[in-house]
C-alpha cells in the first residue's frame, strides 16, 4: 500500500516535518517529482536539516529512501547533500535508491532557467534557478539525459549533445555567462552519484508492495505550483498532486491508499504569481517574522496572507486528500484576529470555484474573521488544550473541504504534533 503526503498551498507547508513524523509507520519512502527546488526542513537533535531531493525519511533506521523517476536530479547539489548528510553518521548507499529513469538537470539547463528568467523581466516565474523547467522541457521534448545513461561509455557524448542544442539556444537568448566552473563541478558530481544505488525504481517499488511493505510518497511543491491545476503560468514544471505520484514512481493507482494533504493555517508563497489572500500590510509582516517565512532554498522572504478556503477546497478535491494535517497553528498565537478567505468575487460575482485564470482577472477575496485566542497553541499538548476560537478555524476549514483534520502542528520540533484523531473537532 502506498499513502501520499502532499502540499495544498503553495509549497512550504510543512512537509518534511511530517514525513519525518509519520516515517516511523512506513518501510519506504519515495519522492515522485519535483527536484532541487524543494526545500524540506526537519530538526534532528535540535540540529535543523533541509532536504532537497533526498526523501525526509532517510534520518530513520531500518528506513529505505527512493529517488523516483519522475524526480529530476543536479548531481552538484545531490553531492552536496549527501555529504551534509552522511556527516550524521548515515551510510546513503546502503539507504537510498535512485530510478535510473530520473532526469539529470545540466549546468546548461541551470544557464537556461536563468537566462529565461532575464528574458522575461518583469514577467518573471520567480523561479527558483536550479533548472528545473528547462530539464522537463527536455523529458517532455525528449531531449534529455537520464541517470541511468551515466553509467553507459558513451555519456559524454550523449552530454556534448544536448549541451550543444542548450548552447545554441542561450546564444540566441543573448546569455553569456561562463558556466565551465558549472561543468568541471558536474563532472566531478557525476563520478560520485556513479557510486550510488542506480535502480529500476518502478520493478523494486512494486516489490514492497506485493511484499506488503508500507510506501510514503512525499510530494514537493504544492497543488497551487501544479504543472495543470495551479495558477498557471506561475508553476513549476511537474504534477504536485496525488496523480503525479503514479507516474513519477511507477505505480498504479489502485494501490494509493490515505492521502495526507498539508496546509498552514494560514497561506505563503514565494516567487511571483497570483495570490488572492495575500496580506501586503504590516499583518503580512508580523506572519512573516512569526512564521520565519523566508524561503528555505533561496531564503528569499515569503509572501503572507490568511487560509484560502477556495484554493484548499479545490485542492483537496484534485487529490482526493483522506487526512489534512494543519501546520504552523503557533503562528497565529497572538495575532489580533484571523482571516479566513471563504470566497472570491470576480467580475462582480461570488464564487466558490478556483477559477480558470487568475493571473488577468481582479480578484477580490472576501474574509470572514475569527477574534484572537488567549491561550497559546505552543503551550497545548492535546485536543483538549485548544483554544475554543483555534477550533472554530478548524470547524471552517472542515466545512469547507469536507475533510477531517487528522493532526495539528504547533511547532518546529518532531514531536509538535498533536492528533486530532478520535472524535471530531467539535467540542
Ligand atoms: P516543506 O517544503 O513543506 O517541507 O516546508 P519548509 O521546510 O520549506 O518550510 C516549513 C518551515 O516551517 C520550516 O522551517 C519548518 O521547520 C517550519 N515548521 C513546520 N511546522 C511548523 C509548526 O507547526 N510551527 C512552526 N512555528 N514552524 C513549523
Ligand atoms: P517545497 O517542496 C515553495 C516556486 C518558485 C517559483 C515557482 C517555479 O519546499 O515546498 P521552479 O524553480 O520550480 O521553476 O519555480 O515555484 N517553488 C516553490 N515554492 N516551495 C517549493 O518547494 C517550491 N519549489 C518551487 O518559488 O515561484
Ligand atoms: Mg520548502
């Protein structure tokens, strides 16, 4: 059986926490897109950890990790990584996987993003520059280079290639940065990725599952970054939602069971784009010193708003999420009341529905409020504890998605987690 664990948002809702959390039920864990754009962080021993395309499971003994087809791979920032990681003492070859069907992000890849992002100016996606449009334009365009061809003698080559087309089109892009500092470090990377465990990914995951092993997919991005469903053309480049596992892992889908669907109380997003609940006053500051929302790949500082009711619905419609796991209630501690977006207006009417096109339209996002609390979510350490307004946002955010709250997070820490399991969260 496999379970997936996604972001509802915009990314960053949490997700490495909570894989880290629930790791302990689980015999694997995969990740199935995304690539070097993700920013997982968890805390081992109080020591804070972010996860980039290694699984958020792999601080876990007697846990295997695999690096999904569907992931795309820049073997300079995956050494990197490697080597924070095996610096606490966890031996990667013999814990992690990776499909040899996953895509290889190219220094010229990286030059591609960026030059891309110049050319665009003031339309610019807000990417996060580690060349992960260009690389699924090329899977897509069926350009590109796989891990498994690293191990064939003809790799260079293959890379000469591909890296030829790049050049000619960055020459036409007027780009002409010296990117071989790039390509000395992605040569040296590749020999160290060589020596890890090269899969087919698809073949050993099916395995476990007729074995009756436990799979956590774990879900980069967001559903509102979504090649398909998100605020289109202000997205990355892969499916974020529940479907995206099937194919970036190679499983079917009458094997997905629980759907755990991450969202904040209340709503971030970093890189440009639409954001109808975004809060540019000094509300917006305070959620922002208080969440520490500042982007854990590029630290650049994120946008803050209230819950989108609309945007969450939609999403736990697209994923089918059986469980929601709330995130950073602590955040709200202390604010002076919270908004809750329940509803759009555009071009005079009320809807409900994620529209279409939210990039052209005006779109005014209508609030209900909820007063302030007295007691801190910090401080609670059960159900029981919560504050009676923290629980009308609750009662809300299940009217509206028609999901049940599985847990609630009041913290940084692994254990900041409280179940909400049992009864409902009514009082
Ligand atoms: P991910 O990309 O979804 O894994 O999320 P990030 O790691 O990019 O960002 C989430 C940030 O919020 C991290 O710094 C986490 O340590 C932090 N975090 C997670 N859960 C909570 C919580 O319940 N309360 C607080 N205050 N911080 C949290
Ligand atoms: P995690 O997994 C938040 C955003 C970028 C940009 C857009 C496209 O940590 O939640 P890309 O580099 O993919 O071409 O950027 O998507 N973005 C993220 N925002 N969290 C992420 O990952 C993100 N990965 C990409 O800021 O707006
Ligand atoms: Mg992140």
């Amino acid at each position: 059986m496999v379970d997936a664990l996604l972001g509802l948002q915009w990314g960053d809702e949490g997700k490495g926490k909570i894989v880290d959390f629930l790791a302990h039920d689980y015999q694997i864990i995969a990740r199935f897109q995304g690539g070097p754009n993700a920013g997982h962080t968890l805390y081992i021993k109080d020591k804070k950890v972010v996860l980039h395309t290694i699984p958020s499971g792999v601080f876990h003994p007697g846990l295997m990790n695999v690096i999904g087809n569907g992931v795309v791979i820049d073997p300079v920032s995956f050494e990197q990584e490697c080597n924070e990681i095996e610096a606490h003492g966890i031996d990667l070859k013999k814990v992690l996987v990776i499909s040899e069907r996953a895509h290889l992000i190219l220094p010229t890849h990286k030059a591609l993003d960026k030059a891309s992002e110049l050319n665009k100016g003031v339309n610019k996606i807000g990417s996060t520059l580690k060349g992960i449009g260009p690389t699924y334009m090329d899977k897509t365009g069926r350009n590109g280079l796989r891990v498994g061809d690293i191990l064939r003698p003809d790799f260079q080559q293959r890379y000469e290639v591909l890296r030829g087309k790049h050049l000619d089109l960055l020459g036409q892009m007027k780009f002409d940065e010296d990117i071989s500092e790039w390509e000395n470090a992605f040569f040296a990377s590749v020999e160290a990725l060589r020596k890890h465990t090269i899969i087919s990914a698809e073949y050993y995951l099916n395995d476990a599952i007729r074995q009756g092993k436990k799979i956590l997919a774990e879900g980069a991005q967001g559903t509102m970054l979504d090649i398909d469903f998100g605020t289109y053309p202000f997205v990355t480049s892969s499916n974020t939602v529940t479907a995206g596992l099937c194919t970036g892992l190679g499983i079917a889908p009458q094997h997905v069971g629980k759907v755990y669907g991450i969202s904040k109380a209340y709503c971030t997003r970093v890189g440009s784009g639409p954001f109808p609940s975004e809060l540019l006053d000094a509300t917006g500051d305070t959620l922002r010193a208080n969440g520490n929302e500042f982007g854990s790949t590029t630290g650049r500082p994120r946008r803050c708003g209230w819950i989108d009711l609309v945007a969450l619905r939609y999403a736990c419609l697209i994923n089918g999420v059986s469980d929601l796991i709330i995130t950073k209630s602590d955040v709200l501690d202390g604010m002076e009341q919270v908004g809750v977006c329940t509803s759009y207006v555009m071009d005079g009417k009320e809807t409900t529905q994620f529209p279409y096109d939210i990039n052209e339209k005006e779109i005014e996002a209508k609030f209900d409020y909820i007063p302030a609390w007295d007691k801190n979510l910090s401080d609670c350490e059960s159900k029981d504890d919560m504050p009676r307004n923290f629980m009308r946002l609750l009662e809300m955010i299940e009217k509206h998605t028609q999901v049940n709250i599985a847990y609630v997070s009041n913290g940084v820490g692994r254990d900041q987690l409280i179940s909400m399991k049992g009864n409902s969260t009514k009082p």
